[in-house]
C-alpha cells in the first residue's frame, strides 16, 4: 500500500463532515477535481458495528451535489439512506487507484 500525500487549500476544510437531513445523512468531503489522474480513489464505506473489523463495505452512490472550492479541489455531497438503522458508522478511504 502506497501512502498518498494530500494537499489542502485554505479556502477548504480538510475533515469530511455530515449533517442530518430528513430522509439520510449528507456526508460531505473535499477530493482532488484531477483525482483519476493522480490515481486517486475515494471511497465511502459504512458498518453497523465498530466491533467487526471486517464489516466494512463500500456504498456505492450518486454524487448528490459537487461544489468547485478552488483549481484543483472540489466538495462532494452523497447522501446516505438511514432509514431502518439504529445506528450507522461512516468513513471516508482514500486509496490508490
């Protein structure tokens, strides 16, 4: 595994956040507009229980809303289907392509 240096903007917040919305969780994160280029992935994974390390899973999602922040950087929005869960645990994995 290779490790990827990520560069951040002042104008950007450099953390993933959420917010509750009515019918999910808008999970929102800044990535690379270049990304594929640089062989860069993102991905959103998800579990019910911190307890199992191997219940990660990828969600695969739509992008909901993408803002441009700067040349090179951009904040995305998915939102996430909550309904049913009592609870739910999310991460942002940046990887090689």
């Amino acid at each position: 595994m290779r490790w990827v240096e990520i560069q951040t903007s002042a104008t950007m917040s450099a953390l993933p956040n959420m917010n509750t919305a009515v019918d999910g969780i808008d999970f929102v994160y800044q990535r690379r507009r270049d990304a594929a280029t640089h062989g860069i992935r993102y991905d959103i994974e998800t579990t019910e229980s911190l307890t199992l390390p191997g219940s990660w899973e990828i969600v695969s999602l739509e992008d909901d809303g993408i803002d441009i922040v700067d040349a090179e950087f951009e904040t995305v929005t998915h939102r996430l289907d909550a309904s049913g869960k009592a609870h739910e645990f999310i991460r942002l994995s940046i990887g090689e392509l």
